[in-house]
C-alpha cells in the first residue's frame, strides 16, 4: 500500500477519526486507525464497536493495500509535521513507514484481518433525511442537554427522532426535563428511532466549516451520518422511548413573557444561594408585573430579585436553578415565554417569537 | 437451550484469543434451532458483521460438534442478551412504540371495509368495564348485539361527559360488524350528519340526502343534543329514523340528556326516541372506579399498586375520561422518573389536575350577587330563612357552589349564606350533588351560573 498526501488533509482527518479510537484492553486492535486503498479510493476507519467513523481522503497518488497503526500515536505524529508537506506512507507487512521531506518514522502496525468488520446500511431499505448543517447543530445541542447519561436506563440515554404531523422532531429527557425540537417540517417518511447521545456528539464535532449539509440514513438498527468526506455509523439504542408528548402540560395558562438575558442573570444570582444538591430556587409570579427569583441559603444568607413584566395570575415554583439556565442557554430569542399552572406542575419554556423548541423542568417539591 | 450455547461457547472459547471471545462472544445467546435454522443474539449491530464473516465456520464447527443441526445462521440484536435493571415493564400496547422504521407511509392496508363505517376498533365490547352505574345499559347492549333491531329499538343512552357513551356504542358497533362482516353500520356524531346534510342542499342533492342512510342496517348517532336549533336537520333525522324503524333496522343515539330536555326538539320526534326507554350512565362510584382503573391497567400492560389505585379513584371525580388521563400520566411519569405509582404519589410530583383548576379566584360575595341575580332574587332575600322551594334551592346551590368553587368550610359557608349551621350547609351540598345526578335541568342552570360567575 502507498499514499501521498498532503499534512494538513491527513492531519484533519487523522484528528477527526481517532478521537473514538480508545483503548480497549480485550481487543488493542481498537486502538488503531484501519487505513484502506481500495482503487485509489483511500479511507481511514476508526470504530468503539458502539459506533464507526470513516474519512474519505483526498490523496494525489496511491496503491492498493490495507494496514492498521495505531491511531493517537500516528496523529500526533503527523500534526507535528510541517504545514504542506507531502506525506508518503508506505506499509510493508505490519511495518508501516511515513515520511515528510526529512523526516521519517516507523510504526509498528497490526494486520488488517484483526480489524472488525463494519455493519452496513442497505440503502434500498434506509430512511433518508437531508438537514441543513446549521440547523441540525443548533437541534442536537438543544436536546442533549436534557438527555441522561444513567446507564440504566438506556432509552433515556440517547435522542429520540422521531414523526408526527409530517414534522421529524427529536427529544430527549433524564426524568426531570424534557427538550424538544422540530427539527424538519414537511417530512414523508416515518420514523421512530433513538440514537445514543454519545455518537450524535460525535457527528457534531466532526463537522467542519466547509459543510452545508448532512444527510442521515436510518435502517432497523443503524443510523448513518454523511458529511462531507465524512461518514459516521452508530448502532441506535434498542429500546422503547416513554410518549413523551404527552408529558408536555395544554393548560398552562399563565404565560410570563421576559428578557432571557435578565432572567439569566436573577437566576444565576439565585443559585449563588441555592447550594443544596438540588439548587432550588422559587419562582414567583405576582399579578399585575412582578416575576420574582429567590433562594435562601440558612448559612449564607438569601436573595430575591425581582423583574417588572406583565403577569395575569399569582402562582409559585420551585425549580433547579442549573436545569433553569442550561434552559435558557439553550432558548436563543431576546424574549422568552415562561408557562405555568396555577397549580403545581412542569415549567414549559419556549422562544417568544416561534414554538420549534419546547424545554420543560419538573417542580421540585418545596 | 440455554445449556446447549454454554458448551457451544467452551468449544468456541478454545479457538479464539481471549480478547476476541470477550468482545464478541460473551454477550451472545442462542435465541432458536428451528430445524437447522440457527438464530444467534447479539449485543449491537456492530457485532452481526464480524461475526458472520470471521467467525461463523467456528461457530458452525462448535454447533455441529454439540450435535445440533446447521442450515443457516442469523444473527439478531437481542437487548435482552443482558438483563436490564427496569423495575417496571410496560410492554403490551406499548409495543407500537418500540422503536422501528416503517420505510414509507402505506395509505390504505388491504383488509380495510370497502365501506366506511366510522367505527374505531379500539373501543370493544370486552375493554367495556361493568359496575353498578352502567350494568343496565351494558344489559341491553347485549341484547341488541344478539337481536339487533328488535327489542331495544331505538336504545337511547344518556349521560354526562366522559362517562362511556361513545365507547358503548361504539363497542355494539363494533361487535355487529365481528359478528356479521356484511353489516352495514354507520357511525355518525350529530355534527357530522348536519354538516353532510348542509353540504348535500349546497350541492343541489338534497333529495337525495337520506339515500345513503336507507341501506343501512344500524345507525348510531353520537351527542345527538347537539341538533339543538337545526331544525331542517332534525326533519331531515326524523324521516330517516322513520324510514329505518320502519323497517326494524337497529338505531342507536346517544346524548347527554333526555330528549325531552333538549330545547327545540320537536315533540314527536322525543316521544320517538325514548320509546323503548332511555337508558342512562351514571357517575361511577368509588369501587367501580377502581375497577376501571385496574382494568384500564391491565390493558396496558403496566403494574400499578392497589393504593395508588385508590389514590387515584378517590381524588378525581369528574368522570371515566379524567380518571383514565391520570391513569395514563402517573403510569407515563413513573416511567420516565423510574418510580413505582405509588412512590411517584408519595413524592408528591402527581398532583392530581382538578378540571376546574383553570378558574380565577372569584369572592364569596361576588358569587352569591351573581346567583341572587341568576334567580332573580335579591341578596337578601336568597340568604334568608325563607323556605319557599326556589329560594331554598338558590340558597343551596350558593352553598355548593362556594364549597366546591372555593373551597370553603360549611362553618364559613353558613356565616355567608346566612343560615344558622354547617350541618344545614352540608345537608344543601349534599342534596345538590345528588340532584345533579338526575336533574338535567339543574346541570345546565350550574352550568350557566358557573359561566356567569367567571365570565
């Protein structure tokens, strides 16, 4: 096998597939980045058996072969090397030989036949959706915020896709919140799926500035990320996710409109003072105009901010003051709409201006 | 079986490296031999490929040598292939929602009835729960199921909101069609017949109207108080039932009232509808909903515990249909939050929702000059000693209306309503609560003051 190639592309690709390549005791070959010519078409594949990534790399010559190195070892290797030269690597049995200019280094690679096998996606059965870059960005970390890393239970550990009134929208909750987004309206096909918070995390950091566009693949038991020269394939978590829809509280009836960078601040002073595990704090609406933050911590004192707004009804919440912010970090209008029952019940957030992204916050029991 | 793969895996445990049997072989089960047919559970579908193109000579080699027959081998991702710790399973109906792609929306599956009926398949017969407040009418639904069209035509059922009229006749529906595919059933709310009827004179057909309705065999019409001031509509009805009674084809109708009761139903057309009597669903009493509660359960598949149970019964009482959402929602929310029922109770997260929760305060006094008004009374006059009937009866409806509405004690209650006890103000609510039940008109006068109230 043989390629040349130029740093900087190697590099990024390097970077981008070993970040998964991570030592496994049971099965080392794990560890190393599967480097494949296959008709001059050259790919680097990584994989955690939970999921797989694959670079398509744009090379300027190459010669048929297979050979593993270790990844981590190999990337940082050639991130060290000056920007534009143009690497050779060579494989020789397990011995594998890259060279820049004057530099030159060995690495002792295992054969290609260790590497596992990679599951694929019969196309003529996928579900196929294609979701603008910035949106889906802006989706996925909106949602996983609320999803739980409580190993469980698995159903709540990844993001829900899933179809209704031709909307795909995705969800995701850990018992305490619940986000979701609209993310595609219009949508034919159907789908319910939950895909492991873990491998969507890993789509997002691989996208790079040039994208514009990723297309997702669905099978029964596979999803399939392409962006770009990359290609990510992830099992998705076989499991039943709670109708959560219905989760979503119809009549809240008081709705308190405000400033979500002032209602950042109160909070954040809030939870100064909340130190309890929980940080809890109350939230209080007082017809005719004040929306009022506190929290009492016995040992350090209290605090109690108010903002002037309009309010229909008196009512009262106690609510986690972190699942607060991470709420409205993940809101993005200037105002926000704040819903709640006159009794006690969930919290539903929502930018003023549209309603595609829905976050809801349980009440902690006073 | 289960010992059958243990050999197996020694066998194969002896061929490959310990690093690769620990990842690939450890989690696996043998899920079916069906003659040869070999099907072998997975942890994910990373490891399906790698098993069938590495190893399956030694997992065919391993299988041969446990004397058990080979053909083909599959692979399947089996979840289960390591227990999960899940203190409760919702399974059963939840099925649908276990995760699956449906590659493309298929409009109309083949075993559809070429003609639509407007029945839903979900309410049956069998998922019908019989207490003390429905066993008549559940009685006679029987008897029609066997012998439409004879001894109970038309049957009439009455009864609030949420109370199962739509699910009984629906089940009856259902049931003749099971019974006798070739039945020709419709299904119709009132609101749909007139709005079919006004379409049908736009068009110019209207003559042609009652056609469709004369091949039936069994008409159900659902909240038929809603023909209220449709009067072209209500002829239009009549010479339909006329037509289908005539030739004793089954006509069911539901509403929540007399037909006497509704306002401008024509007199013939009243006397008609009750002729083989009215049957009425009433509110279901603490045991019954228990039962329902523990049946609805059942058919969901989830376990629930006797005092939530009972919890649950004892707070909402509206009726079925709001006994059957906080059914859903606290078997939904312990789901979610991993907590039996009763623990998710006992946290206090499940607070039951009152239906009138969505009503602003409104004071005492505000409330009592509205009903005085309602009566036409004076304030004075309706909290006085007077024991002529309708100022006692506004009197007691002011008392249920503040203990229900506010929340009021009887003792505060009494010092309102100028009466001398509270065992007086609990006598009043008593017996207007009970009258409810019976008295429509009385339903709708609470109704219409309560909307005055908080207009």
């Amino acid at each position: 096998m043989e390629i040349e190639v130029s740093q900087d592309k190697l590099s990024k690709a390097l970077n981008n597939v070993s970040r998964i390549a991570v030592g496994r005791v049971t099965l080392p070959v794990l560890n190393n980045v599967l480097i494949r010519v296959d008709n001059g078409k050259v790919s680097l594949v990584t994989t955690n058996l939970d999921m797989a990534v694959v670079d398509y790399l744009p090379v300027s010559s190459s010669k048929d072969g297979v050979t593993t190195v270790p990844a981590k070892l190999f990337a940082e290797f050639v991130s060290n090397l000056p920007k534009g030269e143009v690497i050779k690597i060579t494989s020789d049995g397990p011995k594998v030989t890259v060279s820049a200019g004057k530099y030159q280094s060995s690495l002792n690679g295992s054969p290609a036949d260790d590497f596992p096998e990679l599951p694929e996606l019969d196309e003529t059965k996928a579900v196929i959706f294609k979701i603008g870059i910035d949106e889906f960005k802006q989706g996925i970390s909106q949602v996983a915020i609320a999803s739980s890393n409580d190993l469980t239970r698995p159903a709540l550990t990844g993001i829900y896709f899933n179809t209704y009134d031709n909307i795909l929208a995705i969800a995701a909750t850990d018992g305490y919140r619940l986000a979701e987004k609209k993310l595609v309206k219009n949508v034919q096909s159907e789908i319910s799926v939950i895909v492991p918070t873990s491998s969507l995390q890993e789509v997002l950091r691989s996208i790079g500035d040039d994208m514009d566009e990723v297309e997702i693949s669905f099978n029964d038991d596979l999803v399939r990320f392409r962006l770009g020269e990359v290609e990510i394939i992830s099992k998705l978590i076989d499991a039943s996710f709670p109708d959560y829809r219905r989760l979503i509280p119809k009549d809240n009836n008081i709705h308190i409109s405000l400033r979500r960078d002032e209602l950042i601040r109160v909070t954040k002073l809030a939870a100064l003072f909340a130190r309890s595990v929980s940080g809890s704090i109350i939230c209080e609406a007082k017809a005719p105009n004040t929306f009022s933050v506190k929290s009492v911590a016995s040992e350090l004192g209290e605090n109690d901010s108010s903002i002037e707004t309009e309010v229909t009804e008196d009512t009262k919440i106690n609510l986690n003051s972190r699942f607060l912010i991470d709420a409205l970090n993940s809101l993005d209008d200037k105002e926000v709409i704040i819903s709640l029952a006159s009794r006690i019940g969930p919290a539903v957030l929502q930018n003023k201006t549209n309603d595609d992204y829905t976050h809801i916050i349980m009440p902690l029991s006073s | 079986m289960y010992n059958v793969w243990e050999n197996v895996l020694a066998e194969i445990k002896q061929k490959v490296s310990d690093g690769n049997y620990s990842t690939w072989f450890q989690d696996t089960s043998l899920i079916s031999t069906d003659n040869g047919h070999i099907v072998i559970g997975v942890k994910n579908s990373f490891h399906i490929k790698q098993l069938k193109v590495k190893f399956s000579d030694i997992i065919k080699d391993a299988l041969l040598k446990n004397n058990l027959e080979v053909k083909v081998i599959d692979f399947e991702v089996q979840s289960g292939s390591k227990p999960r710790v899940r203190t409760r399973e919702i399974t059963a109906s939840d099925i649908a929602r276990e995760t699956s792609i449906k590659p493309r929306r298929t409009t109309t599956s083949s075993n559809t009835p070429s003609f639509n009926n407007g029945l839903n398949s979900k309410y049956t017969i069998e998922s019908f729960v019989i207490g003390s407040n429905n066993d008549v009418a559940y009685a006679a639904a029987r008897s029609i199921i066997e012998s439409p069209g004879d001894r109970y035509n038309p049957f009439f059922l009455y009864g609030g909101p949420g109370l199962g009229k739509t699910h009984l006749v629906q089940a009856i529906g259902n049931e003749l069609v099971r019974r006798n595919p070739d039945y020709k059933i419709l299904y119709t709310p009132i609101s749909h017949f007139y709005s079919d009827f006004v379409d049908a004179i736009k068009s110019g057909k209207g003559k042609d109207f009652n056609r469709k309705f004369q091949k039936l065999d069994c008409l159900i019409i659902d909240d038929f108080q809603l023909i209220v001031n449709k009067e072209k509509s209500q002829e239009e009805f009549f010479n339909i039932f006329n037509d289908l009674y005539q030739l004793n084809k089954q006509i069911i109708v539901t509403s929540d009232r007399l037909p006497s009761q509704i306002k401008t139903v024509d007199e013939r057309l009243a006397t008609r509808l009750t002729w083989a009597g009215a049957f009425d669903l009433q509110l279901p009493k603490f045991e019954d909903k228990c039962a329902i509660l523990r049946t609805k359960a059942e058919l969901m598949g989830a376990e629930i515990e006797p005092e939530a149970i009972e919890y649950i019964a004892e707070n909402v009482n509206t009726n079925i249909r709001d006994l059957e959402g906080e059914l859903s929602t606290i078997l939904l929310m312990s789901e979610v939050r991993n907590l039996t029922p009763l623990e998710l109770i006992k946290s206090g997260s499940a607070s039951i929702s009152h239906t009138n929760s969505k009503i602003r305060p409104t004071s005492s006094k505000q409330i009592i000059e509205r009903i005085a008004k309602y009566y036409n009374l004076t304030v004075k006059e309706m909290c006085s000693k007077s024991r002529v009937s309708n100022i006692k009866t506004a009197r007691q409806i002011a008392m249920y209306i503040l203990s229900k509405e506010l929340s009021m004690s009887t003792t505060k209650i009494a010092a309102e309503v100028g009466v001398k006890d509270h065992t007086t103000v609990m006598h009043g609510i008593n017996k207007i609560g009970s009258d409810l039940k019976t008295n429509f008109t009385l339903r709708d006068q609470l109704a219409e003051i309560k909307e005055s109230i908080y207009d």
